[in-house]
C-alpha cells in the first residue's frame, strides 16, 4: 500500500514548513519524516 494523493499533498504542505507529518495510516511510514501512530484496543475494566 502506498500513500493516496491527498496525504502525498499535506505531507509536501507539512515539510514545506519544516513540520514532521503524523498520521495513523500505515502507508504513510514510506514518506520521510513522518511520524506514524499506531492505535491499540485495550478492553475498560467494568465499572
């Protein structure tokens, strides 16, 4: 999987300014200095 158009475009805007992208998509670890966030699912304890 590679980076859509649109993310290609803010991650340009984002360097362009000397601001590191963060994003939650996987594909996006193939841009350069781009930070990728991975969510985990931990079950609440019951109240």
């Amino acid at each position: 999987m590679k980076p859509d158009f649109i993310d290609r475009l803010i991650h340009g805007a984002a360097n362009g300014e000397g601001q590191t992208l963060v994003a939650f998509e996987k594909a996006a670890k193939k841009l350069p200095d781009t930070l990728v966030l991975f969510a985990t699912y931990t079950k609440s304890p019951s109240v």
